[in-house]
C-alpha cells in the first residue's frame, strides 16, 4: 500500500495537533491514532478515535453488578470474570472509529455485521480510483474439496499465471469503461451511480466504521479465525494488533478466551467425559455426525 504524498501530509498534520483533554487516554492507541497500517496490495486500516480503556469496562461493571463483583480482587481478575461468563455490556462502554479501505467484496462480507455505525465512500457522488486487489500468488487458491466456502491447494505455474492474467485485465477493462460512461467535461454521458455498475467486486471502497468493543470482539472471533476467508482475515489481525495496546487486559482475557478457546456441545463434553474414564470413543459411537466428529478430532488435536 502507497499513500500519496497528500495522504500523508493530512496524517502528519492531525498527528502534529495536539488537544489538551481530562478525560482517560491510553498511549498504547495513541500511537496508532490517523496511521495507516498497510492491509492487502491497496488497503489499509486507520484508527480514527477512541473512547474508554480497560478501567472504563471494570467501572461499568462494578456500578453495574455491585457486590456481585466485590469478591474480585483486581482489574484483570474482575475483565478475565466477564469474558469468561458473556457479560457483554461492560464491554460496550469502549469504542473505536476506523477509516478502512478495503475491496468491495471484502466490504460486502464484512457489513454483514450489522452492529457497528458505518459510512461508505459514495460512488453516485465521486469517482473511484484505478485500484483493484490482486492476490499475491500464495493466496490464488483453487477451490477446496472439502469446503464449499473455502479454499484448496494453492494455484502455480501457467494455471496461475493464466488466473492472474484474466483477474487484472478484467479489472482494467471494466474500469476503462467505466471512465468511457462517465459524464465529465461538459460531454453528455452516463450518471456516476449508473456507470459504477459496472465494476468489478475487488475495486477498493472505503468506509468510517465505529464500534462498541463487544461487538468488535465477536467480528474478530470470527474474522481472525484461522477458517475466515484469507482477505478479511488480514484486516482483522491488523484490528486485533490495536485493541492489544488499546485495552490490553480485556484484549488478552479475549485471546485466551474467545480465539484461543473452544466451545463444545453437550455430546462432544460426554465424549471427553468418556475418554477421560478409558472409554474409546469413536465417530460410530459418539452420536454425531461425521462433520461434527472432524471438528472435534480438530479440536482435541495438538496443533503443533
């Protein structure tokens, strides 16, 4: 990813002006406050602003669950009882604005979560730039055998060159045809929110998005899974490196909790209670199906 020398001027001088403020700051955030960390060829992340720190969720908790809480005896302890139980309010007094630029088709998989406040980047009213996402070779993958929404063995050779050669000159063509529509210089032609139909999904968008800390936590715990497409995934390990120095104890009762652990159902908690006993326990005998059986022989697995 390359800013332009005005995109660049603009971060400079927001992180040259500086405000005097009472209210509580982290300078773990305040580091990344209006950078932009480099996500895929073109795209980026950029924290905007923030509110709230680890003390805010353990505040919010105390006045809320009162002498329910008192037997907690510090901050981390009290954040670690929340994630582990689901106490999820505590977790909404935190907020983050991010100015994401990212492909269409990444941004149409991620709105679907539905929680946050987002304003996109207007195509009826300007014109996009000429930038696409191309993957990098190690991620051209063909389709997997096993999942009908993920990926297989990785693309090579002329297979991959003869993917990369249709995706980019796809990609261009469309664009020069749409600047061809377009109405521009007092020539008649087509409206900017018609000629955009044309475009293809891995043209970049960008959106302002804020949101609570809870509902961010459960976008990361799916989107910075190992099984999450690899596109969004990228954007999501770039938003876990800055709630890690934004609210780093809440950020690490999450990891340990939410992306470094599992939840099982009741049969799979019988099999381990079997197991545990001496039995042997096998897909025949578990009472699940075989896809259930694969993820919980994936789970019990050493990953190493």
């Amino acid at each position: 990813m390359t800013l332009t020398p005005e995109q660049q001027a603009e971060i400079d001088a927001a992180r040259a002006e500086t405000k005097e403020t009472i209210r509580a700051t982290v300078p773990g955030i305040e580091a990344h406050l209006y950078k932009a960390i480099p996500v895929l060829d073109h795209g980026f992340v950029r924290v905007i602003d923030y509110m709230g720190d680890d003390m805010a969720i353990t505040q919010a908790a105390r006045v809320s669950y009162g002498k329910g809480t008192k037997k907690v005896s510090n901050d981390e302890g009290l954040i670690r009882y929340l994630m582990r139980h689901w106490h999820s309010t505590p977790f909404e007094m935190c907020e983050i604005k991010l100015h994401v630029k990212l492909p269409v088709f990444v941004a149409r998989q991620w709105i679907r979560h539905r929680t946050a406040n987002v304003n996109e980047y207007s195509a009826r009213y300007s014109i996009l730039d000429r930038e696409f996402y191309i993957p990098a070779p190690d991620a051209l993958a063909a389709q997997s055998t096993v999942n009908n929404q993920g990926r297989g063995e990785v693309l090579e050779g002329a297979e991959a060159d003869r993917v990369l050669e249709i995706l980019k000159a796809d990609a261009g063509r469309s664009y020069d045809n749409y600047e061809a529509m377009l109405s521009q210089d007092g020539q008649k032609g087509l409206a900017r929110e018609l000629a955009r139909m044309n475009l293809p999904a891995n043209i970049y968008t960008q959106w302002y998005w804020k949101v609570d800390l809870h509902n961010l936590f459960h976008f990361l715990r799916l989107r910075a899974d190992a099984h999450a497409q690899y596109e969004i995934r990228v954007y999501a390990d770039a938003i876990c490196s800055v709630v890690a120095d934004w609210v780093p104890m809440a950020y690490g009762a999450f990891e340990d909790y939410r992306l470094g652990g599992v939840q099982m159902s009741g049969r799979a908690m019988e099999c381990v209670r079997r197991m545990l006993k001496g039995e042997e326990v096998t897909q025949e005998n578990s009472g699940m199906s075989a896809g259930e059986w694969r993820e919980f022989e994936g789970v019990l697995r050493d990953p190493s």
